[in-house]
C-alpha cells in the first residue's frame, strides 16, 4: 500500500481507532488533515505523525457537531493541498440510554456525532472526491446477536451509517467514489475506557463477547482501515468489512 502525495482526512484522530489510522497513514506517505476535540492527545498525535516521515498534517481542534466545523474540515484542508483523496469518518460517541430516559437530547447527541457528521462530511466530500476518484472509509461496529439495555442509541446510529454506506456507494459510484465501512469489535478505545464498569466487570464482559477472551488493538483496525482505503481492491465498494473476533454476544 502506497498514500504518497494522497490527502486523507481522518476525524476522531486524537485517539483510539483514529489516531492509529492516522500513524499509518502517516508512515505511508500521506498527506493528513486531523480532527479531534482534545488539543494535547491531537497535537500528540500531529507530532508522531509528523516525524513518520517529516510531513506536516493540517490540525483542526474542533466539535464537528458544531455549526460550520464540517465546513471548515474541507475548506481547510483544500487550502493546504488542493485536494482530498480519502475521508475516514473515525469520530464517534457512545453514551447508555434507553426509551426509559426522558432525554431526547442525549439521543440527538448520538445521532449528530455518529450519523449527522459522516453524512454531511461525505455531502461536502463528494465533488473533490469525485475530482481524484477517491474513497470513504467510515467506522461502524460489530453486529451484536442481542444489544445490552442502554445500547438503543448508540446501535441505530451505528445501524444507520452502515446503511448510508451501502446506499452512498451506490449513489456515488457513478462519479468513480467508492464508500466502504470498517466494522471493530470490542476494541481498546476511549470509548471502552469510559464505560461505567469496574476492571472484574469490564473482563467479564470482554469474557461473554469475545470468543478469544481478547480485545482487539486500534492498530490491528487500522490496518484494515488503510487496506480499505487503498487501491488493492478497487472494486470494494459499499462493504461493510468485519473485524470482530467472531464477537458473538452483548
């Protein structure tokens, strides 16, 4: 796999699944535009990809949910390269909630970050895309037998961006974009930290979910992530590419 002279945008970059494509990204050549909302862990990050190969990323400290930040993703990195080559919709959220909770904010919440922000990137996307024949990567998630109470949010997104994907594939195949999705199992991200779960809890989960009692690395997903994006296949388009462990249960 070869990125030299690719621009690639890779949302959720400060950390997780995103930094790790980023890294990689970087060590083959690519030319970066990073998003992350923690200023250290994104500078952190910047600076590893920097010294990979001694080209310098564009950084955005931004809340895609925010008014104008998609817009501001795009224009940016037009600035700085002239064109955009790859789209990894890396950024996501995960908080519990159920039809019980009288919340329908937390609900909007996850949509916005988890559906809203792929969709509208990839909208802004398209006519640079169209310009390279580039390609989208977007990050969904394994596809549980049964889904935990609390989960119903966080499963209609993910659920929804697997779907966008198929269809935007299909829309877009015409102008030469392939659209393709990456599907993680239970890996070691933030997202995972921060589950209100105590270590014996959080191993007997990873215990009833994974057949091989392990939890998957983000660098094993990037791998995935940049295999996807590259040209090794060019005819994978609207796949949903599954790399869970054979997880079987949530």
């Amino acid at each position: 796999m070869d990125f030299t002279n690719k621009v690639v945008i890779v949302t959720g970059a400060s950390s997780g699944i995103g930094a790790a494509s980023a890294l990689l990204f970087a060590k083959y050549g690519a030319k970066l535009t990073l998003i992350g909302r923690d200023k250290e862990r994104l500078n952190n990050i910047t600076e590893k990809c920097f010294n990979a190969r001694g080209i310098k990323p564009v950084a955005l400290r931004l809340d895609l949910t925010e008014a104008g930040s998609c817009e501001a993703v795009i224009t940016k990195t037009i600035a700085a390269f002239n064109k955009i080559d790859v789209l990894v919709n890396c950024a996501g959220k995960f908080t519990l909630g159920s039809l019980f909770d009288d919340n329908i904010e937390a609900f909007d919440d996850m949509m916005s970050i988890n559906l809203r922000v792929p969709y509208k990137l990839i909208q802004l996307a398209v006519p640079y895309l169209a310009k390279t024949k580039g390609n989208v990567v977007n990050l969904t998630t394994t596809k549980f037998t049964r889904v935990r109470h609390g989960f119903m949010a966080y499963s209609i997104a993910k659920s929804g961006l697997e779907k966008m994907t198929r269809i935007a594939a299909i829309e877009l195949a015409s102008e030469g974009i392939r659209v393709n999705a990456v599907q993680p199992g239970l890996t070691r991200t933030n997202i995972l930290s921060n589950l209100a779960m105590s270590e014996e809890e959080r191993k007997g989960t990873y215990e009833r979910i994974s057949c091989n009692l392990k939890v998957i690395e983000p660098e094993e997903v990037a791998k995935m992530v940049l295999f996807v994006a590259s040209e090794v296949c060019p005819n994978l388009n609207g796949a949903d590419m599954a790399l869970d462990g054979a997880t079987s249960f949530m």
